[in-house]
C-alpha cells in the first residue's frame, strides 16, 4: 500500500464501525472492568483515540484490532487505578453497586465462575476473555496484548487450570 | 479436547456480557452525553472556545468522561506531587522538608522551613486563624513551604465540576485567596517543584494553564497530548513530563517545555507503563515503573539499573521517596491483592513492609512514615475505599484510633507529616445514599488532634516534595 492511500482515512468509516462494533467492544469491556458505565466509557475512549490515529490504519480490519487493542488497554488501565488509587469514590462506589446488582440476575453457578475468573492474573482473565467470549485465535490475541502466541498458550492454560482447581469441586 | 471448564466458561461470559443490551449501552451513553451538556454549559462554551485543532464538539463530548474521572479520581490521592526533571538545575527554593519525599544520597540535607512543624498544631503568626480567609497580599511568602497545602473546592452536588477559586492553605488552616478566576471546569493539577506556580488542567479540552501565585496571574497555556499522567519536573519545575497514550498502543513517555514545546520523546521502551516518575533532586534521574521491572533511568532514558519484582508478584508501581535511598512501591500480584516493598535504589531485591491482606482483605496500597517511627498503612476494601493500620516500630500492626467523626472505611485525602485529611462521606463503605455529603478533616497521627477542614469535597496538593 502506499504512503498515499495509508495516510488517507477516506476508507475509514468510522461511523460504521461504530454502529457495527460498539455493543460487542462494549460487552468485552464488561467483561473486563466489570461494570457497565465503565466499559461504556472505555469503549468511547477507543474510538475516539481511533478516530485520532485513523490515518495510521490500513483497513478495517486493522482499525478493529486497534480498537480491541485499545479497549483492552484502556480496562487494565482502569484497574489498574482503581487497584492502586482506587478512590474514584461515587463513581467507583456506583460501579461496584452496580455490578453486584447485575451479577445477582445471574444464575449461581454463572456467578461462582465470574468471582473465580476475578481471582486470576489480569493477563490470564484477558486472554480468557478474548478466547472465550471473543472467540479470538491465538494469534488475534497475541496481536491484542502484544504478547507472543506462547504465551497466549500458556496463560490460557494455565488461567484454566486454575479455574478447574477453583471451581471443579463444585462441578 | 475442549477443557472441562471452558463450557461454563462460555456460559458465564455470555450471561454476563449479555446483561448489557444495545438499549442499556445507549441509555449509558445517553446518560453521559446528559451529563456533560450540563458541563458544558453556556458560560464555559463562550469562555473556552473549542481549539482549532479539535475536530469537533463531540469529539470534546468523547473525551471529558475521562477527564472527568481522572480529577474525581485524583481528589483523594491528594494529587501527590513528584517533582521531575531536567534542565532546570538550580538550587531549589524550598526543599521538601519531610523525611519520607526526600530524594537519594545526592540531594542536600533540607533546610527546615518555619512550617516544618506542621504536624503539630501551628498557630503562631504569620498564620490565620484556623478557618479565616486572606487575600493574596496577606501570604507570608517566606514561611511557604513544607504542610502548605493548595486547595480547589468541588461544586456541591455535582462533584465532577470544580470551583474557580484557587485556596493556598497553611499549616494552621487559615486560608488565602490566590484566585477565582481559574478557567470554567479546570482542575488543579501540580504545584511546582519551587512553590512558585499552579498547573490546572482545563477539562474540556485538556489544555494547561500556569498561575503564578503571587500574582495569581496565567504564565502559560499548553496543549499536551492526552496523558496518563502528567507531572512538573525537577528541580523548579521548567517543564512537565507525562506518558502521552493518545496512541494506546504505543504510549511514549514525553517532556514538554510548560508552553507545549515537545522538548524531548523518550526512547527507552521500558518506561511506557510508568503512571508516576519520582525524581531525585537535580533531575538528573528518575524512577519508574514498566510492566516488567522497576527501573532506574537517566533523565535522557538511558537504562541505569533495574530492580526485581519480587518473588510471587507480578509488577510493581512506585509510590514514593521512602527514605534518602529506597523507594516505596506497591507490588501486586492480580488485581485484588498488593503489598508494599522497600526497594533500596543502589540495587538488590525489594524488602517486604506489609504481609497478609489486612483487616479489609485486598492488600495494601500506600504507607506513610510518621515522626514516631510508626508506619501509617491503607489496607484496601473491596469497594473502592481503604482502612487504615498503623506498623509499629516493633513490627506489630493494630488498628488505627480514628478521630471522633470519622468512621472507616473511607480514604486519605492527603497526608503531611503526621497530618492525615480524611474524606469522610455519609456512606461508608459499599452503602450509598441519594444526598451524599463529605467532609475533609483534618487528623494529626501522633498527637490526635482533629480539625475540620471543609465541608464538601476539594481536589488537595501538597508541599511539592511532602509525602502525599
């Protein structure tokens, strides 16, 4: 491609990818940090620093990943605060309410994993959810978390041996 | 062969993620773009036009949750001031006169400053009474240093907009007047590392603006990239650093002279994950933290030395100056447990300061040293919020006696000395209200006595160089 067309972000639809993308970046997020006016948040962050760097992006399929990338990114940055400076008071404390709320429609058992999975490295807990609800391939992950296709093996592996440890008795 | 585990796995996540529907995406969306009509308001469009730059208003209507957040955010974290920096190499004015910021064997023993006792209660002129206003004129100038405090009150009722006042607060809690006419929705971000100047950040378009104090006059304005952090360097404070990540995937750690000049992009890769650089007193160095490593770098980016995350954690973040020669850091080793290690700068691997999950059961997560040689730490509960423990010299941990009026958990707003400010809300813990209603109060650790500070929420930065 040349340097022409891979600056010009005329083949960049945004809006589309918007519409098309949203929700399901949005339900990764969820995911991720947990609640959901969070990963609403997140996911505008993405596209917003998608919509800066678009020129940078060859294709659709690229920006996609970009914006999992980003999404990804952006979550571990929020726990990564609220771990560490966790004193985003009202908007932490509503978080948490509401995130307990919403777990509570949840079946038992769909709960009992979700705290398990909760109990995992955060790299581990992104990999799963990239394999598991994404139905990303290895390599999709890797490129998502900057990390070797090894170690997406590995933290998937060993991320579900610890669930099945956690949580096989109550199988 | 599928794992046994994956099928529940799936389920969980689809229950879950299913839980948020387009309709319940929007109303959040919807919700938000509410809100920050209502931030950006008539007055603030007309006062702090959209830069030319910026492609449009909604991409501002993008940006400001976060912004937003981040100063709700750093209210608590009393804006701990880490002075950075390189080319401003004279001496500095006021050094911090706390034990527990200050800088490696290369910096100058501190001088006192008159309020270096402000730990104790202070009321000897030239202070105010506690709780009475002065004007800018009325600063003792000379006595501002160490227990200083700046302050930014939050509008009741809504806490992510900001008051236009900007409050100098001395020891003794008497206050004066620098400005009020900081921009509409700014937030007070630094102090500079000479005591000179203010940085707040405006949040509609995240520009900078400098105060001189004196004067209460703006000396800069600056467009800086969006930022994970964003900090004066050291000594005086003649520029900022920050991890610029308007590029997520490729965050660079960047120098900006205060007018905007890119001064310098940091070429070392390691450092891209920092969220806090603690510099030593010439600003000749700097520590940061990667995803990996601790890591000790000359204020070009070249590699000096990197320290081990300690055995069973799996990375660590810096917090502060703990002694003349180590540094305090927060080793985590998933998201819900941390603890604190003492990470001597000359090398070796990091000593343990805390074990256990405390009494609120996901580790700790800040320590401060008192005169008395207690450690004051903050145990963190699941929801957000902190208790508090008190590391005695004989290595025991108890219980921290809390002032009348003040119930855990809850959080530090900002720490000088052996004065705490403590946030306390009409909600402790997980509970919540409709009419949430906070108080900052002042406690001095050793010898027990309280104050009220204010009444409402306030953005805090200390003394550059107090502990925070």
């Amino acid at each position: 491609m040349s340097e022409a067309s891979v600056q010009d972000p005329a083949g960049l639809d945004l809006a589309a990818l918007y519409s098309e993308h949203r929700l399901s970046l949005a339900r990764l997020a969820v995911l991720l940090v947990d609640d959901m006016a969070t990963a609403e948040d997140v996911v505008h962050d993405a596209f917003i620093a998608l919509q800066q760097h678009q020129s940078r992006l060859r294709n659709p399929d690229a920006a996609i990943g970009y914006l999992r990338t980003t999404v990804v990114n952006r979550a571990r940055s929020v726990l990564r605060k609220r771990q560490t400076v966790r004193r985003h008071l009202s908007l932490v404390r509503d978080s948490y309410a509401e995130a307990a709320d919403s777990e509570l429609l949840l079946a038992e058992g769909q709960r009992e994993v979700l705290a398990a999975v909760r109990q995992l490295p955060r790299r581990q807990q992104e990999v799963l959810a990239l394999r598991y609800w994404a139905n990303l391939s290895e390599a999709e992950i890797a490129e998502a978390l900057g990390i070797s296709k090894g170690a997406v093996k590995s933290n998937a592996s060993r991320g579900m041996d610890k669930l099945e440890a956690m949580l096989g008795a109550k199988r | 062969m599928s794992h046994p585990i994956e099928e529940r796995l799936r389920d969980a996540y689809q229950a879950k993620a299913g839980q948020l529907t387009e309709a319940r995406l929007d109303q959040l969306t919807a919700a938000r773009e509410h809100g920050l009509d209502e931030l950006l308001g008539t007055e603030h469009t007309a006062e702090l036009p959209i830069v030319d730059t910026a492609p449009n208003r909604r991409q501002h209507r993008w940006l400001a949750p976060g912004l937003a957040a981040a100063a709700i955010a750093a209210v608590a974290v009393g804006a701990v001031m880490i002075a950075t920096g390189q080319p401003d190499s004279r001496p500095h004015p006021h050094p911090a006169a706390t034990h527990v910021s200050s800088p490696p064997t290369s910096a100058p023993t501190p001088a006192p400053t008159a309020s270096q006792t402000h730990g104790q209660p202070v009321a000897a002129p030239p202070y105010l009474p506690a709780g009475q206003t002065g004007s800018r004129d009325q600063v003792p100038w000379s006595a501002v240093g160490s227990g200083w405090r700046l302050l930014q009150r939050q509008n009741p009722g809504d806490y992510a907009t900001y008051d236009r006042k900007l409050y100098l607060y001395d020891p003794a809690g008497g206050r004066y007047l620098i400005t009020d006419a900081l921009p509409v929705q700014s937030r007070l971000l630094a102090w500079s590392p000479d005591g000179q100047r203010a940085m707040v950040q405006m949040l509609n378009d995240g520009r900078f603006r400098q105060f001189d104090l004196r004067t209460g006059n703006v000396v800069s304005t600056a467009t800086l990239p969006q930022a994970a952090f964003t900090t004066y360097t050291t000594p005086r404070g003649l520029a900022m650093v920050m991890v610029d990540d308007s590029n997520p995937v490729k965050p660079q750690f960047k120098r900006f002279a205060t007018d905007g000049t890119l001064e310098l992009t940091y070429s070392n890769p390691a450092l891209l994950t920092t969220e806090r650089v603690l510099y030593t007193p010439d600003g000749t160095e700097l520590i940061g933290d990667t995803s990996s490593a601790t890591v000790l770098l000359g204020n070009d980016g070249h590699l000096i030395r990197q320290f081990p995350v300690p055995a069973g954690y799996s990375r660590c973040y810096v917090l502060k100056w703990w002694t003349e020669s180590a540094v305090l850091e927060v080793c985590s080793n998933n998201l819900s447990f941390s603890a604190l290690f003492v990470q001597q700068v000359a090398g070796g691997s990091p000593s343990r300061l805390t074990s256990g999950n405390g009494k609120y059961g996901m580790g700790y997560a800040n320590g401060w040293r008192l005169s008395n040689g207690d450690v004051l730490l903050e145990n963190i509960s699941g929801c957000g919020d902190a208790g508090y423990q008190v590391l005695a010299t004989d290595g025991t941990i108890h219980p921290l006696r809390l002032p009348a009026g003040v119930t855990e958990p809850g959080y530090i707003a900002n720490m000088d000395g052996d004065l705490a400010t403590f946030l306390q809300r009409n909600f402790p813990g997980c509970g919540g209200t409709n009419r949430p209603r906070y108080s900052l109060i002042d406690y001095n650790m050793v010898t027990g006595q309280t104050r009220t500070l204010l009444d409402g929420l306030a953005v805090i930065v200390g003394w550059p160089g107090d502990q925070g």
